[in-house]
C-alpha cells in the first residue's frame, strides 16, 4: 500500500509559499518556533543549514504520530556580505545602514535547505548559493524602500520579488534561492530521501 506523502514547510514566509504553489506543490504550513538567535555557526552558509535543519526537526518532532507520511521543508536563509551572516535587520535605522553598505556591491545569498521523511526517518540537507549584485539607490531612494516596511521581515533587507527589485542589477544563480527556496535542490534532496517532486505535484 502507497503512503499518501503530504509536504510540510517548516516556515511562515508566504515567499517559499508561493514559490511551492507555482511549482505544483500545495504543502501545508507549520512554523517551528525555533529561536533563530539561540543559533550559532562559523559560517554564513553554515549558519543558513544549521537553522533550516532545526527548524525542520522541530516540526518534525511536532508531527509525530499525528502527520503520517509527511516530508517536512525547512529553509532559512542569510545575506553574506564581507564574511558576515546579515538576517533581517532589528530596525529602520539598520536597514538603512545595511543598504548603504549594500549599494554598488556583491553579496551571496545563503540558502539552508533540509528535508526530513517522517515516515522512516530520512533526512538530506544542504546550502544553495546565489550572488546578488545590487544597484546603487540614492538615499532618497533607500529611505522611501525601508519606509515601506519590506526590508525589516526578509533575509539581508531585501526582496526579489518586492520593492527592491529594481535596485537589483543582476544575480548569478538560482532566482528562486532568493525568494527563499531552490527549487531545483529541493528536487535533489527528495530524491535523496527517496521521493519524486513529481509524486507530490497537485
């Protein structure tokens, strides 16, 4: 007999949510309740796969016994900008700060991906890259964007798909990594445990 699988997100971000829908998938949304800043790594990349990796545990754990045939998601992602992990800024002063420090530059977006199988266990994680070059606003400019409230609920105070956008030049990678989650790795690691997107589309 086949198990009916359900994907679960580990993650409140309507972002990845929409990322999933356009691709097929209509996972159900549970938020872990992790406390992002009891985590610590040596690295950004590090750091982005360590809190998607407790984040999909967490919710895992939640849904033990009572989501047979679940695959739970977790993503969390960090802007490395001069060897620094940049999540969402504490304020208005610090997304400015953070967009002029930004303006003109390179950074990497670090994407944590994990996928745990709740029915037997399995488990594969990894971190997709994604290299941002932004644009050069004008002050004008930036405090008009962190007036808007956007840059304070997302990963490295900005958006691909949102108000930042045409402060954006040019990426070099995965588009939907941005967003909040790559597509094709989440593919890869399903595989890894043993299942086909395909299985799971709508």
């Amino acid at each position: 007999m086949t198990v009916q699988r359900t994907l679960v997100l580990a993650s409140a971000s309507p972002a990845r949510l929409g990322l999933l829908r356009q691709a097929g998938l209509d996972p159900e949304v549970v938020v872990s309740g992790v406390d992002e800043n009891g985590i610590n790594a040596a690295t950004p990349s590090e750091l982005a796969l360590l809190l998607a990796e407790a984040k999909a545990t967490a919710v895992a754990a939640q849904l033990d016994g009572d989501g047979p045939g679940a695959l739970v998601v977790g993503c969390d992602s960090v802007l490395e900008l001069d060897g620094q992990a940049l999540g969402k800024p504490r304020d208005a002063a610090e997304a400015t700060a953070r967009w002029r420090s930004m303006r003109g530059r390179a950074g990497v977006l670090r994407t944590g991906h994990c996928v745990i199988d709740t029915v037997n266990g399995k488990r594969a994680s990894r971190t997709a890259s994604t290299t941002v070059r932004f644009g050069t606003p004008d002050d004008a400019e930036i405090e008009a964007y962190v007036a808007s409230g956007e840059p304070l609920y997302v990963a490295g105070a900005f958006t691909l798909d949102g108000r930042s956008a045409p402060f954006i030049d040019s990426i070099e990678g995965d588009h939907g990594n941005v967003i909040g989650l790559s597509l094709p790795l989440l593919r890869e690691l399903l595989a890894e445990v043993g299942v086909r997107i395909t299985d799971l589309w709508g």
